[in-house]
C-alpha cells in the first residue's frame, strides 16, 4: 500500500486537459514550507520538485507551472 506521499494526484491543465502527477501533495507542501514570497520563485520551485519525478514535455512547462502554482494557491 501507497502512503499518501506516494500516491498520483490529477493536476488540471489550463487547456483543461488532466494528467496525473506522482507526489503532488508532498510537492506542495514542500514548497509551501519554504515560505517563498515571489510568485516566479514559487513556480520554479513547484516545476523543479515536479520534474524530478514526473515527465514533463519542455513546450508544456508553461502550462504545468501555471497548474502548479494555480493548486499552490487553493492551499
């Protein structure tokens, strides 16, 4: 059994488009405990920690960041 770190959470896109990202609560909350105050910062840091474990396509890093950090800010 997965723990929750482990588990794939859909991100949605901004075309609306979903795809499924491999530790996005942790993610999250790693960045949210590095209380980053600039919104850039914030974007890299998300795009960064998701790259590391997932596969994002380098035309589509745009709209991952906008995801991310859109999910960032429902927190």
């Amino acid at each position: 059994m997965k723990n929750n770190s482990e588990e794939i959470r859909k991100l949605t896109l901004p075309n609306g488009s979903q795809v499924g990202i491999l530790n996005l609560e942790s993610i999250l909350s790693e960045v949210a405990g590095l209380k980053l105050a600039d919104d850039a910062a914030i974007r890299k840091a998300l795009l960064d920690r998701v790259k590391a474990s997932n596969y994002v396509a380098s035309g589509a890093e745009a709209d991952y960041s906008a995801a991310l950090f859109n999910e960032y800010r429902k927190r």
